[in-house]
C-alpha cells in the first residue's frame, strides 16, 4: 500500500543493495524508519521484539530469515538450527512454522551449493502469494460489504468494527481484516471503520488508524471497551478481524479482547467474520480453545505505555504503581459456533470443519 507516494510493502528484497528490508513498526505511527534485516539473530529479534508482528508478516520474515542464513551456511545443521531458533520467537501465529516448514521442504532434497537460490526464490514467492492471497480476501470481502450497503439508506457508510491491526502492516500487503475495506474504498462503497485501540500493545491506535489515516478511509479510533456500547446502539454493522492460528473446526486465535468482541456481536446479532489466508489455518488443531498456545508476553506492556512525549520523542510512561505486576495473555480463542464466517483466499466459509474442508478438499482432517 501507499505510505505517501510511494508503495510500500511491510517486507521486501532489496535487489540493488542485496538485503531484506522492513518497516519497523515499533516506531509507527510517529516515525516511519526502514532497518535491513541481516542476520539470523536480527531477523529472530525482529519477530520477538514486534519491529515486525502479524501473523502473515510473521512467516515471510522467517522465510527471509532461512533465505539469507542459506547463504552464509546452506548444510542441514544450519537449516535445522534457524528453523529451531525462529520457530521459538513467538509462539501462537502458525503462519511462521507453516513458513519454516514450507522453506525446510522446499530445501530438503536440493543440493547445498544450490540452496541459497532455491530458497531466496520460495522466500519470494512465499511473500508475493501473500500479497495475491489478502487481494483474494478483499474482493470476496467486498462481496460482504456490498451486501450490507445494499440494505442501508442510499449513502449511508458501512460501520465495520476491528480490532488489532489485521492490515496491510500485519502482512506482506493489503493485510487480511482490512483488505475487503480497502477494496470497498476502491469500489467507491461508503465504510466507516471502528478501531479498537487494542491494549497492551495498541495496535489499533499506532498501526490501523496509520493505515486509515494514510488511505483515506473514514474511521474513529474507540477504546476496547466501546464496541459493545456501539454495537447495542446500531452504530456496528458488520465486525471483520484476522487470526493468528484458526482450528480445523474453525476456532479462531487472535489479539486478546477479540472473544469480548465476538461475544458482544453474538448477542446484538451483529455479524463477526474473520479473515484469513490458508497458511493460518492450523489443520492439525480440532479444539482451539483446549489445544491452542497463547503467548504470555512481559508485564511491562500492560504497567507501561508507549508513546509521543511533550518534548517529541518516543517513550514509555508507566500507568499503574511501582508494585503492581502486569498480567499478559495476548491472544484468546473465539469458538466457531460466535463466528458469522470465515473469509479466505479461496472464498467465504461457514467456521466448521465441513466450511473449511469444503474450500480445501485437499487438506485431510483429523
Ligand atoms: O501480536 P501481534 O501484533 O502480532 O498480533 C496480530 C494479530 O492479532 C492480528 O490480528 C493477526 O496476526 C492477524 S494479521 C493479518
């Protein structure tokens, strides 16, 4: 997507300079900085550290990730080892060990002195199927929204409620909750969006209302606990979000806060889709909420605050007393049964594994 006049994608490979490049999105949406990503420990911070986060983004950093340590060291120790290291960066997105898996076999049987190329190549397929992927999300999304707009009066905006940042910043591009937006802007159907700030880590208020603001598209940023209130006044038509790791049943993990969300549009018959590219979908998973890991993060995100300070720079305040601890589940489980449906590459699903076997007859459940 654009930032300014320019297009941006959150990752890509910098063919004149020979490196990997991202968006350091710790610093959004004050400053917009650009690191290159060298080595293996680097690309292993910048997934556990969030200077890249989402889980789409998640699996095309940890596919440069393989790429780049090819080149320094493609034999099978080496391979395992990266596979091993950023496996163990964040542990709930299924996105980054379906990448790792996908760069692993993608390798396996080529020889070493060719594995450096045989993998830069998968690195950037794996990025630009995203991208194809998320546009796919968008038009069958826009279907959806089209639907809606159809039953208000004449000029009226969609109201779509978000939460986290499912956007283009959280995959290679066009992002997965925001692309049916995007398209809906695009095919000049009115939107209003709803962005949950999103705490810990506000990624609402730092990264979707940046991406908003950027394009164009109206939006209000609300706190967490406003959805309900909205939704119980009319003011909600429709709540899209994107998922970290959804079950073969079609239980959805996403950002901590989305199962109150669910919750609320069940009982105010709001309906709630959640979108997703394939390589989410954790087809080894039945019961989402028994079987998927939650990462616990630091404390600290919840006692302390980062923002813009009065003098202009970037920092951290602290909200709660030196000795209270904070408590920081990140992600929850939304079960299938809150779940309007399910919004893939592939087309628009019921969440159930009949929904989802329908779309990917080739997956074999369990
Ligand atoms: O902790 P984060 O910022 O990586 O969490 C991101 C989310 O929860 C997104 O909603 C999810 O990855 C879907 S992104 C298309």
């Amino acid at each position: 997507m654009k930032v300014g006049t320019e297009h941006y994608r959150s990752i890509w490979y910098d063919d004149a300079k020979q490196v990997v490049k991202i968006i350091d999105q710790r610093w959004l949406p004050h400053e917009f900085r650009v690191v290159d990503l060298k080595t293996r420990d680097e690309f292993a911070a910048a997934i556990r550290d969030m200077w890249v986060r989402g889980a789409p983004l998640i699996g095309a950093t940890a596919a440069f990730a393989v790429s780049e340590e090819m080149k320094r060291d493609p034999s099978d120790k080496s391979l395992n080892e990266t596979w091993e290291v950023l496996d163990a960066t964040r542990p709930t997105a299924i996105n980054l060990r379906w990448a790792l898996d996908e760069m692993r076999e993608t390798l396996r049987e080529v020889p070493l002195k060719e594995r450096a190329e045989a993998a830069h190549k998968r690195a950037l397929e794996i990025s630009d199927e995203d991208v194809e992927c998320n546009r796919q999300i968008g038009l069958h999304g826009l279907e959806i929204i089209k639907k809606i707009a159809a039953t208000k009066k004449p000029g009226e905006s969609v109201n779509i409620l978000t939460h986290c940042n499912a956007g283009w910043l959280a995959t290679v591009d066009w992002g997965t909750a925001t692309s049916p937006m995007y398209h809906a802007v695009e095919a000049g159907v009115p939107v209003h969006i709803w962005v949950d700030e999103t705490r810990p880590r506000n990624q609402g208020a730092q990264l979707t209302s940046w991406e908003m603001d950027s394009h164009g598209v109206p939006h209000h940023l609300i706190v967490d606990n406003a959805g309900g209130h909205l939704m119980q006044n009319g003011d909600v038509d429709i709540v899209i979000v994107g998922t970290d790791r959804t079950s073969a049943h079609g239980d959805v993990c996403n950002k901590i806060g989305t199962y109150l969300k669910a919750l609320a549009a069940y009982d105010n018959n709001v309906p709630f889709y959640v979108a997703l590219p394939s390589p989410t979908i954790d087809w080894t998973i039945n019961d989402g909420v028994l079987e998927i890991p939650i990462e616990e993060r630091h404390g600290d995100e919840v006692t302390k605050v980062w923002g813009k300070l009065d003098d202009g720079s970037i920092g951290q305040v602290q909200i709660s007393p030196d000795g209270t601890p904070g408590g920081n589940p990140a992600f929850d489980v939304t079960p299938a049964r809150l779940v309007t449906g399910l919004i893939t590459e592939r087309g628009v699903c019921e969440a159930s594994a009949e929904g989802l076997a329908a779309l990917f007859p080739e997956r074999v459940l369990n």
